[in-house]
C-alpha cells in the first residue's frame, strides 16, 4: 500500500473534506449529486448521476504467488479461512480483489470462492491473463447499495436506476431500479427482493431519482484508490450503430480530459449531466466530443475542453462513435493525485 | 477555428445517424411514492399472477381491435397484430416478466405508506423505439389469459410512450386499491381448426402410403 498521506497534503489535494490520515491508507470523503452550497443533494422529482468516488476499506494486502484459469493465488500463505471472502450472509456481503501494482494495475474482480491462499474470481474489468507474480494486491468490501446509501440516507421511495450494459444503442434507459422502502432497499424493476446486497463498481454510473422529498446530502466515506482507475467501454454492434457506457472515473476527485487516457475514438462523446438542475430524465447539459487533436465542447461547451475535469462521484455518459468496430476497450488511467502521494 | 467547425459539422453528422436507436423504460410500480399495480386477473375474474402481460401500441391513435388474429404470445417480443392476415396499426409488445406481487410479500406500499400492493401486478418493461412505434403514442396495459386467449385492457392518459432512453413511472393509474380486472375485453383467435386437421390429414396420408 501507499504510504500516509500528511492530513494537510490529502486536504490539499482533495480538497474534498476532512481526512482520518491515522491509519496507512488515505481516506477522505466525497459529498455526491448537487454540492452546490445550500442546496440539497438531490432535489424533489429529480435525477442526479452518481458513481462510486473511494473505496472500502482494505481487509487484506498481498503479494501474487501464480494464477490459475479464474483463480489469484496470494504468497505468503495469507492463512484465510475457506469462503472468507464469501460469507453466508443475507444480505450478501461481496468482496472485490483489486491489483494494485504491475502492468495490470487496476483490475478489479468479484470474488466467488477462496481456499487458504486462493480465490476464484470473476474479473470485472481487466485481463487476469496480464497478472504476474509479485503483484500486490487488496481486499476490501465492495459497494452496494445497503452500504453506499443506508437505509435512512433518502427518504423512502428515492429510487436508484441502474443499467446492465446490455442495452444496445444510444439512450439507452435503465435496466433495473430498486428503491429504498423503511427498512432495506427493494428490486421493483427488473427483478425483486432485499437489493441491499446489490453490488455498485467503481468505473460505473448511476442515477439517483427523488419523488416527492429531497434527499439533503450524500456523503460517501472512504478510502483513497491508490491503485488505477480502470473500467470497460463496450460497443455492442457493428459499425453504423453508436453505443451508450455509463461510465465514471474511480477518483474522489477530478481528472482532466486530456490527463485521463480516456481510449477514445474521433467522435466519441462524453455527455455530460447537470446535478443542481431539477427534473427526471434530464438530457445532457454539455457533450464534449473526441477530436483528432483533442477534446472539444459541441454542446453547452465550446473550445478545447481537455482541462475538463471528471470524476469526483459524478455519472457521465460515454457515447462511442457509431464507426466504432464491435468490442470492449479498457479504460485505464493513473490519476493524477496519486503521483503526489 | 475552421478546422473546428468542420470537425463539429462532421461530428453532427454521426450524431444524426445513430438518433434511429431508442428505447424507453415503462414501469407501473412506484413503491412509498406513487401507485402500485394490482388485481389484474383472468378471464373468470380471478386475480392471477404468472400471466404473461404488456402492451398494446396504438401507433395511428385509433384506438384497439377487440379480436385479433392468434399470437405466439413469446415474452420480450414486438409484434404487428393483424386480423383476417392484415396489419393493424396496433403492435404488442410483451414484457419479460409476468404479473406478480407488486407487494412483494408486503415489503412494498403505496406513496400514502397505507395502501399495500398486491397479486396481479405489473412491474414494467423496456423496449425500443423501432418497428413504428415512436414516442408520443398512446398505449394499452394487456394482460392474457392463454387459456381463453382473451386479454383485459387498460389505457389510461397517461398512457404515452416516452421520449427515446427516458424511464418513466406510469403508476398513477394504481393509485388507491384497484379495481379487480378481468381478461375480457380483447379476444385472440385460436389456431383454426380447419388448417389443424389438414395438417392432421395429411400426417395420416403420409403414414398409410409408407404401409
């Protein structure tokens, strides 16, 4: 792991509120949907876009000793205790294995089995082909919704929209909504039943809609990611149709366009959306599309928009360009903060 | 600043061609906000879960048939109704699911946190905007009853196909405890008997010949 960041560094650099620097890892928290001062988080009847800024706490560091066809087995021996990583518990308790160093740095898997040293995964975003011993990797908690937003955190009947990435096409609605009743969150679309356990990714969007009342604040606590952001893009056709990603950056706070190694393509679009503004099914306030050159607004921007920052537990959507071949791009970046650690 | 207004005029070109993809969300369930659909039911008036369900598009604005031609009643499917083997204006869209419990067992009330939901809902569905049905048209709920091959039908104002990737709410029409509705106002034929029994006829042909 990353050393300790000096409070006073990590406020700088974050700049996003007070930081706990007593322990190895950096955490901090992120304030999500409409930080405008004085407003509420998310206004009545509106949607805000929403993705995961920090991580959970780290629950285990290691060391790569080899891998298998879906399986990491950790050096050392780690001594864990069959299924650790899986606990028979309802609601489901996930836990995510991320690398956090070597030419895969970033990848991040669900972790379905562990025996004393070893887990079986299934690789979320990235190529377990790419690991190698000696990588280091950690274990923490992944985000669900239980978690993220606990009961309490919106007022009953907020609802959270979520997309499976199998929408073909652009504007693509959303594939599942669970809703917060009194005492857990509930699938009413796409499935049903306690949602507590339902798992959120970093790298992925959101949208948090409100009915009649206001949620006053979102306040995600966390730890730092000290390790690459990473995430797909897909393209679900071939050329001729364009293709909707939900998508963030995994930082708690912003990256600039031209900083992100965003692998983008002429013509992609990154489209983005207005927190602070009310209403459901908001169209984008700002496109900024991918130019041989650079970035550049052509919506609601205008001129280069390369310093444009992202992140921050904002929800975008990126638009790949209709010309795009079929196929998934990985998306990984070193955010920029983490140089200064 | 020319090279940029060429790139922009280019870029608005490929935009305008990929505006042909849509689709919508509908769902008729907004659990401690709004209505929750309930008591749809069969043809005898039973409320039922389990019963395949969707909607019926009105892409012309003239209102449903109350017979059709029979339908392969396919979960997730668009199809054009027609009668007498000619296209109607009318297309049903099945959903993936089936009615059920929009209570779930009790988990989920209404937006008055009194009026629980119930058996014989309907959670909702996705589809595109393809095949003539666009958005600003008016739609039926449907529920079928394979049985009798009858389906009830509920249209209601608010009833209107949404704007291309917007997921709506239309649950205001299950406000309030609903009204027990039966699987009678649409009736779908059933495969004819006469082409049945040619089939049947000719099957037997073929065996006496191989005698």
């Amino acid at each position: 792991m990353k050393p300790i960041i000096p409070t006073t560094l990590f406020a700088a650099l974050l700049a996003v509120g007070a930081a706990n620097a007593a322990a190895t890892d950096p955490v901090g928290y992120v304030s999500l949907g409409d930080t405008t001062s004085g407003n509420p988080a998310v206004k009545a009847t509106t949607d805000v876009m929403l993705s995961i800024p920090l991580a959970r706490p780290t629950e285990f560091a290691g060391v790569v000793a080899s891998k298998g066809a879906g399986t990491i087995t950790i050096g050392g021996n780690p001594g864990w205790t069959t299924n650790q990583w899986v606990p028979a518990v309802t609601p489901a308790t996930p836990y995510l294995l991320t690398v956090t160093s070597g030419t895969e740095e970033g990848l991040f898997a669900l972790i379905t089995a562990n025996t004393t040293d070893t887990a079986t995964v299934t690789v979320i975003a990235g190529n377990l082909a790419n690991v190698a011993a000696n990588d280091q990797v950690v274990i923490a908690k992944a985000w669900t919704l239980g978690s993220l937003f606990p009961v309490g955190t919106a007022p009953t009947g907020t609802q959270v929209l979520a997309f499976d990435g199998l929408g073909v096409g652009i504007n693509v609605p959303a594939s599942q909504i669970y809703t917060m009743a009194p005492a857990n969150w509930l699938q009413t679309f796409g499935g049903s039943g306690n949602a507590n356990g339902t798992i959120l990714y970093p790298g992925e969007s959101f949208i948090m809609r409100t009915a009649g009342n206001p949620v006053a604040s979102l306040v995600v606590s966390g730890e730092v990611p000290t390790w690459n952001h990473k995430t797909i893009i897909s393209k679900l056709t071939a050329p001729g149709t364009g293709q909707d990603n939900r998508i963030s950056y995994f930082s708690p706070v912003g990256e600039t366009l031209g900083n992100a190694s965003v692998p983008a393509t002429t013509g992609d679009q990154l489209l983005i959306f207005d927190n602070s503004t009310a209403g459901q099914n908001k169209g984008a306030s700002a496109i900024i599309t991918k130019t041989p050159t650079g970035w550049l607004g052509t919506f609601g921007l205008t001129g280069d928009q390369s310093g444009y920052q992202i992140g921050g537990g904002s929800g975008y959507v990126y638009r790949r360009v209709p010309s795009a071949p079929a196929g998934d791009v990985t998306w990984t970046d070193e955010q920029g903060y983490i140089l200064n650690l | 600043m020319k090279l940029n207004k060429l790139i922009v005029a280019s870029l608005m070109a490929l935009g305008s061609f990929t505006a042909a993809n849509a689709a919508v969300t509908i769902t008729f369930n907004a659990a401690f906000s709004g209505g929750l659909s309930s008591n749809l039911a069969n043809t005898a008036g039973v409320v039922s879960n389990g019963l395949k369900w969707g909607i019926i598009v009105d892409t012309t604005g003239n209102s449903f048939l109350s017979q059709y031609d029979a339908v392969a009643f396919t979960q997730g499917t668009n199809t054009t109704l027609t009668v007498g083997n000619v296209a109607t204006d009318d297309r049903l869209i099945l959903a993936t699911s089936l009615t059920s419990d929009s209570g779930q067992g009790g988990q989920a009330l209404e937006g008055d946190f009194t009026t629980p939901g119930g058996n014989g809902g309907v959670d909702g569905l996705i589809f595109a905007l393809a095949n003539g049905v666009a958005a600003g048209q008016k739609y039926f709920v449907v529920w079928i009853d394979e049985s009798t091959k009858k389906a009830g039908a509920l249209g209601n104002a608010a009833f209107v196909i949404p704007a291309d990737g917007q997921t709506v709410s239309h649950d205001s029409p299950f406000l309030g405890v609903d009204p027990v509705r039966g699987a009678t106002n649409i009736q779908f034929a059933v495969p004819e008997p006469s082409s049945m029994l040619l089939g049947l006829l000719g099957a037997l042909g073929f065996i006496r010949r191989r005698r």
